[in-house]
C-alpha cells in the first residue's frame, strides 16, 4: 500500500448457502469438515486440474488442514474469507469449490474470486454458474470490485470469468492476467 492511502474498513462477509437452478454452494463449516474434507479430496484427485494453478492434488488430511484453516477465517482483520463448496442438487454430490477474498482498497472493499470444478463435471457449465451465483452474491454485498487471476492459456477459466462479468485487464501477477468487474 502506498503511503498516505487511506483505506477504509473492510466490512465482514460470512458466507451464505447460495442456490442456483442446478446447484447449492454450501459454505465451508466445523460441522461437515470431515465429510467435505473426505469427498472433495477425490473431486480434486486428477492432476491435470493443477496444470496452470500449479501444485498437486491435496490427500484428505492436508484438505482437511487447509478446510480448518479457511473455516478459521484470515489471521488478518482486514479480509474475509468466504469459501464454498459446490454441491450438484442431481445426484447430490460435491463437485467444487468458489471461494471470495474480501479485502480493503482505496476505494471501496474488493473481492478476489476463483473456482475449480472437478474434471468429471467440467464442461457442463457448473462453474459458470456457481461464479455468476458468488458474482451476484458479493453484488449485494459491500463490494465495488471483483477480481480473478487467470492463467493466460487457461481458455476454460477465461470463458467462466468473462461469464460472471468480469474483462480482462493489462496487469499481469504472477503470470496471471488480472481480470475485473468494477
């Protein structure tokens, strides 16, 4: 932050069960870790999901680590973490996560948003709707920006972020194109 930028407070965001047509994004919780930690671990299983986001898949316990972590909320007073997953209504299976990071800036709160559809689901436009769903969630929220950092190459997350509303931008981070909705 550069000096003498004033930043306002960052409003808390919880996240709410949400619901689409064919999906209920359901916020992470203490009371179902162990049963989401346990089905999403094979819902990330496949390799190539990590193939522009880099890392591996996460075995149960480390998924059920990083679950306990998320529910914990952000060690930082500033940023709410709101993170879900993604349940298919028919057949009643687990099939994602989308996740918002609420954060401070000079000009209002901002959202850094992503998402990942397991492999077997893709294609079926799941993350285009759960992403227009937390889109619109964060759109009656306190939020003026959103964000996502999408891998140049990655044409499958562009077409989900140019559905939620949000363009590309010129600023690259981490060899990633910053997109927005303002």
């Amino acid at each position: 932050m550069e000096r003498g930028l004033e930043v306002g407070p960052v409003p808390v965001v919880t996240a709410e069960l949400i619901t689409t047509g064919r999906l209920t994004l359901v916020p992470l919780s203490a009371g179902h870790l162990e049963e989401m930690a346990d089905e999403m671990a094979g819902v990330l299983a496949d390799p190539d999901l990590y193939r522009f986001t880099g890392g591996s898949p996460p075995g149960r316990e480390e998924l059920r680590a990083r679950y306990e972590r998320w529910i914990a909320g952000s060690p930082d007073p500033a940023v709410s973490w709101c993170n879900w997953v993604i349940r298919l209504q028919v057949p009643g299976c687990l099939v994602g996560t989308v996740q918002a990071t609420i954060s401070a800036a000079a000009d209002g709160a901002v959202a850094e948003v992503a998402w990942v559809v397991g492999t077997p689901w893709q294609g079926q436009g799941i993350a285009i709707e759960a992403a227009r769903a937390v889109v619109a969630w964060l759109g009656q929220r306190p939020v003026r920006t959103i964000v996502a950092h999408i891998h140049p190459d990655h044409q499958a997350s562009a077409a989900v972020a140019a559905a939620a509303g949000l363009a590309p931008t010129s600023h690259m981070h981490d060899g990633e194109t910053l997109w927005r909705r303002t």
